[in-house]
C-alpha cells in the first residue's frame, strides 16, 4: 500500500505568508511581493532592497553571486538566508575568483559585506575585487545623482572609473540597480567603490590574540570568535530586526575564506581522526541557524580536497544549502584532452536546496564546465564524450557523417550508453536522431 | 498508509524514514500534514529547516502550522533558532540542545525530557487529540553536532518507551543512508533504529542517475520487531515524482514519461 500524500485544498495562499516585518522574529524566508527594484511600494513594509529580487519559483529573495551563469544554475541567485559552500579546486586558482565576485557584487549593490579570512587581510581582499563591467545606461542613472563635474585629467585607465572620482564626496546609494553584472577579472575595482561601501573584516590572526573569556565546547576558538563576530554585526547593525535601535533594510553578504583549513585552528585536512571532528560540522549549523534568522547571504570556500576524513564531508555537504564544486584541469590528465581544450575545469553543482517546496530548481545539464577568457568567468554545459564529436559534425560537412560514426564509437565511452537519462537530453531533432542511430549501432555491435 | 490502532495493539509504531542519494524531506512533510489533518497531537522536533520552511510546505499540503502551534496541536522545537539562543546566551533552565554548549559528547536527556513534556497527556475534560506523534527531522544531524550514534540510540529507545509504549502513540524518524561514504557512527545509528521499526520507507535515487521524470524509488518494507519468528517481511517498491504540491507514485518503469 503506498503512501499518497493527498493534494491539500490549499487553505490559504502562499502568498499569504507576508507577516509583518515589523515583527522581532523576521525570518528570511518571507514572501516578498515581486516588485522590481527601485519603484515606489504600496505597502508600507514591502520596501525592496536594492540587487534582491524574488525566486519566481518560491518567492523567497535571492541575492546574485556576482555570476549570472552561475546564478542561473542556482535557480535566479542565492538565496537570502542560506550558505553557499563552494568545494575548492587543488590549486585554489578559481575559488577566490568566486569569492571576490560575490564581495564585488555586494559592493556594486551597496550591500554590507563581512570578509572573513585566516590567511589575509580582508582589507587586502577588497583591494583585489575585480571591476564591475557597467553598461552605459546605468551610467547614465548614475549621472544625474553625480555632479557633473568634468575634470581634465579625467581619463584614468577606464572610461567608467572617472564618474567615480565625486563618490567620496556624497553619499551614494548602490551603483547600479540591475540585478548581477559582469565583472572584468584583469581590473581592480575602483577605490572609489571600496571606500563608499559598508564593509567589516575578520582576520583570524589579530582577533584571536585577544584574550576574550570563552566557554570551552567542542568548537575551535577560531570558529567561535568568527560566530561571536557574525552575530555581533547582525545584531549591531540590525539585520535580524531584533535591535530596536537599528532599523536596517539592506542585505549583509558575508564571504569565509578557506574554512576548515589548518590556519582556523581545524586539524581535519591533517589527521583522519582528529580531536575536533565536530567542530566543523558545529559551526555550520550555527551558522545557518544565524543566516535563516537575518537577512544575511553567506559563501563559504573549503579546501575539501584537503579533507581526510570523507565522512565530514558529506556532513558538511549535508549541513549547507547549495555545494558547487569546482575542479580544475590544471595538473590532471584532461589537461591534454582536446576534448577540454576550450575549458578551464569541471564546475559540479552537488547540491541544490529544497526551500519553501517539495522540489527544487535542479537543472537538467549535469555536465558543466568552466573557463576563464581573457575578462570573463563563464560555464558552459560540458560538451560530453561521444555527444562532443557528434555536436561539432552537425555544424560541418554532412557527407562526413558515416565515416566519423565509428570514430565517434572509439571515443563514446559505455557509461554514456547506459546512463537512459542521457536520451532525453538531446536538444533537437537532429540529434535525437544521431543519438538513437548511435544507440542501436553499437548494440549490434556487440552482438557477434 | 493509515496506521492501524486497534484496540488489541499494545503499542505504537516506530516508522523509519531513510533517505539514500536523495532528499527524502517529502516523507517528513507528508507524514506532519497526514497527522495533523489526523487530529493528533505532534511534537515535531525539526532540526535540519526552519519553521517558516516546514510551514509554507505544509500549507501546500493543506496545514497551518502556525494555527496548530497556537491551538496547542503542535509542538514545535526549532534547532535552528534554538541552537542559537543556546550558543550565545547562557540558559537558567536547561535547554532541549543544552549539548552544543558542552565540551565532551554527553547525553540527550534534556531532548528526551522536552518530548515528554510535549506530549504527556493533559488533564482536560474532553480528549482533544486522538493520540500522540513523535517527528523527527532529522537524527543524522545530531551526529553532525557531536552526539555519539550510542547517545542517539538511548534517546530514541527511551522516546519509544515512553512515546509507544507508554502513550500508544507513533514515531516517525528521518535518518540518512550515508551510502558509500563510510560513515560507521551514522551506519550504527540506521541499523539500531531499522531494527526497532515496524515501517521503513527508504527514497532512494535511481542507479543510473538524474532524471527529470522519475525522482527516486521509494522501498516500504513492513517489520515485525516484537515477534522474532514473524513471517517472511512484506515490501513494495513504487517510483515517484516530485510536484509542486503532492508526489505522484507509479510502479517501476509505469512513469508517464516513458509509457
């Protein structure tokens, strides 16, 4: 007899759970009416942050990662109220570039950040923030704040960095209204940005000198100084609405560098067993226990492939919201594959989290992968073994079909065969058609 | 599946659900909208989402949990909030996670004494609830805090007692199947409660990956715990998919998808 659960009548509408915000207990995972940013609102709590905007499937408000691609893997963006953990590649090449984009796009927002880090200077951080590629009409929505003030020494390197020469005269809202931008990873953003923005750092090296009392638990000192930072600021500065001080309507991104590595104080990427197994695992949930209670959005970079002890790992994994994983080709033998060649690495989105709903915004391409062009970060859905060849004959000379099939069975790999999802996958017709040929030509091939 | 309470049972069921490669979270919302529109009364001790997540769920499924939290249906205890409050502020009395605050791995009693006090029965006039339910989501995150398996396995030992065998009431309790991943804490914790239960419901991804149609498979094997020479264990396995307000079942390989 199988369980059902029954379709309920709907009491009440999903819409329907706006409770006031004035309430101590706000939680994030309000309904927010779906107003774009920046026009005037009716009611007079559903004031809209800038760079936020709802999740079309849920309603639940989203933040960008600072990588539309990535964002729109994620389902719209991340979620307010939830930790992204971001699964470090060997080299730590990609991951900061990552992280950097979500900090620069909480600049660009006008959001408040929290940068912290064990192995440097969040001030150092910020200063290596890629720049903002802004396109000419926020420019222009810019202008009419900015005084217009031409100077003659006004061209410095880009052309958008001189409107910004004004900004630390004024107090300016966020830069640009739009929701995710592009970045340029060979440019610094201005300085300008940087000292405008609202911004707090934690380095683990100057905060645990300090001798501050703290109630031995199972935590490292490290994490419970992180915690007790967090939770200061989200109290301080009213992201939690319990502070009746501070009546705070912005967004606070906080960005953790490298957690889990030995510089925290953590030993589980040096020992299989080490004595502070729980530790990790702790600080994550309070962690979210923090996020869920503020309007607060969280990414997290772990040197994973450090960790000796798998079983944490998928502690972890199951303890965060959405896990990407990046792995790059650098130093593996894909280095070499021409099938790789355009690529920079494999990004594997291991984890999507099921929030307000039953279901969640999986995305049906599995294989994706990244590179880093000259300026831009951007993922691309893999081009997998056996379908690669057949998707780069389509474009060229049909006659040559026939002949490259059975180079194409060379390279075609059994798993691809059997995995029936892989079917479904295939875009149009055409290579609906080419896929089912190749199916049924190499099961007979197997039969003598 | 309506659990059957007739007068010759002596005690509640202890149903285990247990997820393998997949999020088996749908189980827990059907079972806590199934028991409340049941007219019982639930301690749901919700440690891995927030309440507002259980709540907007559950109106999809046709609960408030906001209207059974005020009725006095529901119980709710929320890790989340809950390990916040216990980590930055020190408790006067103690707190049903007084253990995130403890150094050395200690026990679960004052969870225990929290769901015993939710759910002892109050000396009304009129029986308002028709018996008591135990939801937990989910036990595999207190080995994430720190809990030792044996701990954890006292503390549903003793929940039954009380929560089965005492109130006649049911359990139901979200475990995760850590697969391949040798997690030996998290495999003693499965084995101890799947002996104990009289319903497993096992999710499970599909061998050969994702599928857009097809979610997971879902195993239902019914035990007999009490009577060691029972007769051979009944199970069914159906497939299902996902929708936005209910789950759709169909024997293997019927998805409407591939018909």
């Amino acid at each position: 007899m199988a369980a059902v659960a029954t379709c309920g009548s709907g009491a009440g509408t999903t819409g329907s759970a706006v409770a006031t915000a004035s309430k101590s207990n706000v939680t994030s995972f309000q309904r927010r009416g779906p107003r774009a940013s920046g026009t005037n609102d009716s009611g007079p709590r559903l004031v809209s942050i800038a760079g936020t905007r709802p999740s079309v499937r849920n309603g639940q408000l989203l933040v960008s990662t600072g990588l539309p691609a990535l964002d729109q893997l994620l389902g719209g963006g991340l979620a307010i109220g939830t930790v992204l953990l971001i699964e470090e590649d060997k080299y730590n090449i990609y991951s900061p570039l990552l992280f950097k984009c979500f900090l620069a796009e909480g600049i660009v927002n006008g959001h408040t950040l929290l940068v912290a880090s064990a192995t440097e200077d969040p001030a150092n951080i910020l200063q290596e923030l890629p720049a903002p590629l802004l396109d000419d009409n926020s420019k222009k929505e810019f202008d009419e704040d900015v005084y217009n003030h031409k100077t003659p020494e006004s061209n410095i390197k880009m052309k958008i960095a001189w409107r910004y020469q004004l900004l630390p005269k004024m107090e300016i809202g966020p830069v640009s209204s739009r929701f995710g931008h592009y970045y340029d990873a060979s440019k610094r953003i201005p300085q300008e940005l940087i000292e405008a923005s609202n911004w707090h750092g934690f380095f683990l090296p100057e905060k645990i000198s300090s001798t501050l009392k703290v109630e031995p638990c199972s935590l490292t000192p490290g994490y419970i100084k992180l915690l007790q930072f967090i939770q200061n600021i989200i109290y301080e500065e009213g992201f939690d609405g319990s502070n009746p001080q501070k009546k705070q309507r912005n967004v606070l991104r906080i960005g953790i560098q490298n957690l889990g590595s030995p510089l925290w104080g953590d030993d589980i990427c040096c020992a299989e067993n080490g004595s502070n197994s729980h530790s990790l695992t702790k600080f994550l949930y309070v962690l979210r226990g923090l996020l869920r209670t503020s309007l607060s959005a969280c990414i997290i970079t772990m040197p994973t492939h450090l960790i000796q002890n798998k079983t944490i790992i998928a502690r972890v994994t199951n303890l965060s919201d959405t896990v990407i994983g990046l792995e790059s080709f650098i130093g593996s033998e894909r280095e070499t594959n021409p099938l790789y060649k355009d690529y920079h690495g494999l990004i594997h989105i291991r984890q999507i989290p099921r929030l307000n709903n039953l279901i969640c915004d999986e995305s049906d391409v599995k294989d994706l992968a990244f590179k880093l062009k000259r300026k831009l970060f951007t993922i691309e859905a893999e081009v997998q073994k056996g379908v690669s060849r057949a998707t780069f004959l389509l474009d060229g000379p049909r006659k040559k079909l026939f002949p490259c099939l059975f180079q194409l069975l060379e390279v075609a790999c059994i798993p691809w065969l059997m995995a029936s999802s892989s079917i479904f996958r295939a875009s149009n017709i055409f290579e609906s058609f080419l896929c089912y040929q190749l199916w049924v030509f190499s099961a007979s091939l197997f039969h003598f | 599946s309506r659990p059957s309470l007739s007068l010759t049972e002596i005690e509640g069921k202890l149903t285990l659900l247990c997820d393998a490669k997949t999020d088996g979270s749908f189980l827990v919302h059907h079972f806590l909208s199934f028991y409340l529109k049941a007219n019982c009364k639930v301690c749901f001790v919700a440690l891995f989402q927030s309440f507002s997540h259980y709540n907007i769920v559950g109106q999809k499924l046709g609960v408030n949990l906001t209207v059974a939290r005020e009725r006095g249906q529901l119980v709710f205890l929320e890790g989340l909030k809950s390990a916040v409050d216990v980590f930055f502020q020190t408790q006067e009395e103690p707190h049903p996670l007084q253990f995130l605050r403890e150094a050395n791995a200690g026990n679960l009693k004052p969870l225990f004494e929290f769901v015993r006090e939710a759910l002892k029965p109050v000396d009304s006039g009129e029986a308002r609830w028709t018996y008591p339910v135990l939801l937990v989501d989910d036990l595999s995150v207190l080995l994430s805090l720190g809990m030792g398996a044996v701990a954890v396995l006292d503390f549903i030992h003793y929940c039954r007692a009380t929560v089965c065998w005492e109130l006649k009431g049911n359990m139901v309790i979200l475990v995760h199947d850590s697969g391949d991943v040798e997690d030996e804490e998290n495999d003693i914790l499965l084995n101890g409660v799947s002996h104990q239960s009289h319903l497993i419901l096992r999710a499970e991804g599909l061998a050969t990956g994702f599928c857009r149609d097809v979610h997971g498979q879902l195993r239902i094997l019914w035990r007999r715990p009490s009577q060691p020479t029972a007769q051979r264990d009944q199970s069914l396995t159906y497939q299902y998919k996902i929708q936005d307000k209910s789950v759709s079942f169909f024997a293997k390989g019927m998805s409407p998808a591939v018909l």
